[in-house]
C-alpha cells in the first residue's frame, strides 16, 4: 500500500532506505523525542527495518522532491499498541520526522493521509497518540490532526517520573455498536 499526499509518498520501508534511515535515526535530538536511542550503525537500521518497519501499516514517509526517506509514520492496532486494553478496533499512530525538516508541516501531512486511510479504508473506530510531555512538537501535531486530549499518565519508574500525553481522534462515521438505545416517547 503506497499513500500519498501533495508533497509525501508514503510506502513500506525497503532494505535499501538503511543508509538513510541511518543518517537520520543516529541524530541524538531524534530518539530522545521519542524515546529510543540513537542508532549506532546501518547494521542496527537494517535490523531496524527487518523487524519494526515491517509491521502491517508502517510507512517510510518520502519527500517527493527527493525521493529519500525523511521519517516513518505507522499504526499499531488494539493489543499490540503501546496502551493496555485497547479493541482491536482502535489503533495507536506514531511517527518521527528528521531533524532537517522539522516545522514545515510534514508530519502533519503525513499523520492526517494515515489518519483518512485508518478510517476510510481500515475502517477503525479511535486513534490514539500519545507523547512525552515536554514533545511539544509532537503536541502540536495532535492538534494540527484534530486530535482531544484525554488524560496524562506519570511513570514513576523513571528517575525523574516522565509524564506522558494521550489524545484521541474518534472516526466520524463509526457507529458504535454497543450504544445504548434511545426510547421512543
């Protein structure tokens, strides 16, 4: 499956994208944002891209002027989400952007051609999006999607506890099966 938008083709990640992957994902700034470390060889994206890019709905996002790949941009569905309990019906995105093209919109971009294809084609019902509280680029993300805040989660178990945001999207035209029924006067 390849998405596009005006500017962004977005497309399964291939092994040959490890060189660029690479460049990007060894930049410090990155993985802190996100929370992962910097990779510290095209061995490791490689590996990266073997096994984390290639789950169903992960896509390199491509700059069409150049053809290179500049971030990644992906779901995860019901249990294998980062979030516990949530149906398989609902997903969580996630997404990370190259330092060099950060505040021209393109994640925006990106997130909102996923997002349309999450509830168009894929037909779920929630989207969920969560960052580290001091993201505020990931923050303004959220809201450039249209996405509500819905609660604040602290872990304690790291020194100092890190608060991390959650914010949902609810697609428009999903109808809630489980609704309760309205009476009739």
């Amino acid at each position: 499956m390849t998405l596009t938008t005006p500017r962004l083709i977005l497309r399964p990640w291939t092994e040959n994208d490890a060189p660029a992957l690479y460049r990007h994902a060894s930049n410090p700034a990155l993985g802190q944002a996100a929370g992962w470390p910097p990779h510290t060889s095209v061995e490791e994206s490689l590996n990266i891209i073997r096994t984390v890019f290639s789950a169903p709905e992960t896509y390199a996002i491509i700059l069409k002027s150049t053809g290179e790949p500049i971030g990644c941009c992906g779901l995860l569905f019901g249990q294998n989400s980062n979030l516990s309990n949530i149906p398989d019906s609902e997903a969580e995105i996630g997404y990370w952007l190259a330092q060099p093209y950060w505040g021209q919109a393109i994640t925006p971009e990106a997130a909102n051609a996923l997002i349309d294809h999450a509830f168009t084609t894929l037909s779920l019902s929630k989207i969920w999006l969560s960052h580290y509280i001091e993201n505020t680029r990931s923050q303004r993300v959220a809201q450039k999607c249209g996405f509500t805040y819905h609660h604040t989660s602290i872990d304690t178990s790291t020194t100092p506890p890190r608060a991390t945001l959650f914010h949902c999207i609810q697609n428009p035209n999903h109808k809630r099966i489980n609704a309760p029924s309205q009476k009739e006067n």
